[in-house]
C-alpha cells in the first residue's frame, strides 16, 4: 500500500495522468513487460513522483482540493487477469497506487470468463489498498453496476464534454 499524502504536501494544482498497456511476463507487441513496468515505475518514483488515487482527483476537481508536486495516476485499461496480476506486484513492491479501468467483470460478461477480472478479485485487489476500479464506458455507461465500486468513467467515445477545472467549479 501506498504511503498517504499528508495535507501539508498537497501544493500543486496539476497531475500527471498514464495510461499503461498491457502488461505481459515478457514482451510482447503492443504490451509491456513486468520487468519494463518495473524500470518505468521506479524511474518515475526516484524522480519525486508521488502515485495518486481517483479519490485524490475527485477531490481534485470537484473541491479543488490541491495534489502533491509530481502527482501521478497510473492507469491500465486491461481486461486480462494475468496482467493485472503482474502490475500488482510491482505497485506492491514498489508501494504505488493503480487506477484499473475495466470493461466488465467476470460475472457480467457472456464471454470467455477467462479474460476478466472476477468480482472476487476486484474485491482483494481494493482491499489490498493499492488499486481503484472505474469502468471504461465505450459507447454508453456500463448498464449493470460497477464490480466491487467503480469510483470513476473513462469516457472513450468522446461525446461527454471534459470535466471541469477546479477553478470553474462554484
């Protein structure tokens, strides 16, 4: 888990967001080895970046609530169990936060099971700490409700306009 980010830290009002491939035991194209994950991660957390959470860009930009210098969300939008499984345990080793956003679960999907988290996982993965779910919408919300709880949308049919900056929030 995550150090957290104490409020005397929180100056900045800018974050850095990553949309991570998938991640492969080794590589692959257009995935990311667990290895290169590593090397990135660490990089960027010897370089003063300090992961954050989708609660801490809720706050960001619904109550203008500042983030630390080098804020960074580190996200995957994968729906491959095993992937997850590898970037689990380099943001435990590394004692990073990750934002998962998800098509489905397991328990929606009439596909392959296989290819999807179960809600069982979801469920350890956030109890773990280190991990936020939200739910990539494609076309239209997700219809059923989110696996344990989708604590935010990725939007990418580009039809919702962009959230507000918090300086245009009253």
């Amino acid at each position: 888990k995550s150090p957290p980010i104490a409020e005397a830290a929180r100056t900045e009002s800018r974050f850095i967001a990553i949309m991570l491939p998938r991640i492969r035991p080794r590589p692959q194209k257009y995935a990311m080895s667990a290895a290169a994950l590593t090397e990135l991660l660490r990089a960027l957390k010897a370089s003063g970046h300090v992961s954050i959470g989708l609660d801490d860009v809720e706050a960001f930009y619904r109550r203008g609530r500042r983030l630390p210098p080098k804020a960074l969300l580190i996200a995957f939008s994968e729906n491959d169990p095993r992937g997850y499984q590898l970037a689990d345990g380099v943001l435990r080793r590394l004692r990073l936060r990750g934002a998962a956003f998800i098509r489905q679960s397991a328990d929606l999907g009439s596909e392959d099971q296989r290819q999807y988290l179960t809600r069982h996982a979801i469920n350890q993965m956030r109890k773990g700490g280190g991990w936020d779910f939200g739910w990539i919408s494609q076309e239209t919300p997700p219809a059923a409700g989110a696996p344990g709880e989708g604590r935010a949308l990725l939007d990418d049919d580009g039809r919702r306009p962009p959230p507000k900056r918090p300086e245009q929030l009253t």
